[in-house]
C-alpha cells in the first residue's frame, strides 16, 4: 500500500517513513484538522478517524505535541498471500471430486465459481465438485481469497468435456463408378446432424438434399481416373465418411 494510499485510508495530510522504524511500523504525522483533541499532551488524547480496524497505535514520537514532526506510530500488517496448486484442473464429463491445495495467509474462501462447480474448505485443502455434464464442453474460474481481504485472491481455471453423445454419419454405398462420358449418381448419406462435402476431385461436383446428396461427374476424355469424395458432420469434421468414386477413361 503506497503513503497515499495509505494516508487516505487514515484520513490525514500525509504518511512518511522514518529508518529508525522498522520495517513493519509506520510514522503517521498528526494533522489536527482530523485527529486528537484542542490540546493533546499524551498518546491517550489522539483520536483516529478511519474506516479500518488493521492498525494499532504503538507509540508516540516528537517534542513539542503542536510541531508538524509529532507522529504517531502504528504497526503496518503484512500483505497477505494465497496460492491455488494447480492453477487448472480438468474434469470428466459424468462428474468428479478433486482435491485442491491452497496455500494462504489466513482464512479464505471461495468468491466466484462455475454454477456447475461445488466447493467445500477444508484447511489446506479446498475440494471441488463438478456435476455431469450433458451439454458442450464448458469452462470457468474458481477465485479463492482471504476472508479479510477479497483483493488477494488466486484463480483456477476448470474444464469439463462435453457429456454429448458423439455424433455419426455414414455413407450408401462407400464406392461408386460414373460413366465416361458424365453422369449423376445419388448417395444415401445418414447424418445425426447437418452435414456437408469437404473434400472432392475437381472433376465432381455435388448438392446435398436432406439425407441424399447428388453427384454428377463431368465426362472424361482422358485416363481413368480415381478421387475420395469425404462428407463430414457440419459441427465436427472429425466426424466424416467417404466415398471412393472412379471414371473409365474417355474414348
């Protein structure tokens, strides 16, 4: 936290440091517009205003108690820290517990998760819960952050695959020969989804109709020839069949 940050929080001018202090102790330079009494003589006269209850007033420096150099001594807590092992953890499809580690400062807890995630604290240990999944696959973020400070936090990423049945498509018949001089030929292609040609010879050309899909090869003055017409599904081109397709040579 910088001196202004810090001077804002206590609602004075200004904070500053002194090397006399250590490290975890902070001078506070009085400003009567804010804080003490018309005429403060001893430490128990101050008044702090904040809006925080972190610090404690240990002490009390400087001469004359009307000199900008009086100040007051607070101790300045450590910043806190939290650690998420692993930062990401992928989950089954049908639904699964694993175990987190997180690694913190003080108490914690979760802020912001998933609604398909459940989460419980134990210790160290924080277990994660995610419910089957029918859908596509999804993803999201765990936070994990002090119960005293929100602001330090740490994130796993989770993933889960998709619960959906994988889709099919199938081709009838798997070879077919077209005439030298050019034909059309109709193929039965059973699809669990819309699909499409993705790959074909130049010499084909095709139009999909519902479950049948026409092909019509140009006629052949030249050498025989061969190619592999492929359909896939439309949402997944993993997802494919083929069709070897061949023409005699032209006369």
């Amino acid at each position: 936290m910088s001196d202004e940050e810090l001077a804002k929080i206590l609602k004075v001018k200004r904070v500053v440091t002194n090397d006399r202090l250590a490290d975890d102790e902070i001078a506070v330079f009085r400003n009567y517009g804010t804080i003490g009494t018309s005429s403060p003589s001893t430490i128990e006269d101050y008044e702090i205003t904040t809006n925080t209850d972190w610090f404690e007033v240990i002490g009390f420096v400087g001469g004359d108690l009307y000199s900008p150099k009086s100040a007051l001594w607070i101790n300045a807590p450590e910043s806190g820290s939290i650690v998420c092992d692993p930062a990401s953890q992928a989950f089954i499809a049908a639904g699964e517990a694993k175990d987190i580690t997180v690694t913190a400062s003080g108490e914690y807890e979760i802020t912001s998760k998933p609604a398909w995630i459940a989460g419980v604290i134990d210790g160290t240990k924080a277990t994660l819960t995610a419910a089957a999944n029918s859908g596509a696959a999804r993803t999201g973020v765990v936070v994990f952050a002090l119960t005293s400070d929100a602001d330090v936090n740490c994130t796993l990423v989770v993933t889960q695959l998709s619960g959906e049945a994988p889709g099919t498509i199938s081709c009838d018949p798997t070879t077919q020969e077209f005439a030298a001089a050019g034909e059309a030929k109709d193929i039965t292609v059973t699809a669990s989804s819309g699909y499409k040609i993705t790959s074909k010879p130049a010499w084909i050309t095709g139009a999909i109709a519902g479950n049948k899909a026409t092909l019509t090869a140009a006629a052949n003055s030249g050498a025989a020839r061969t190619g592999v017409v492929v359909f896939a599904l439309t949402s997944d081109a993993n997802v494919n069949c083929t069709l070897v397709v061949t023409q005699p040579a032209g006369t």
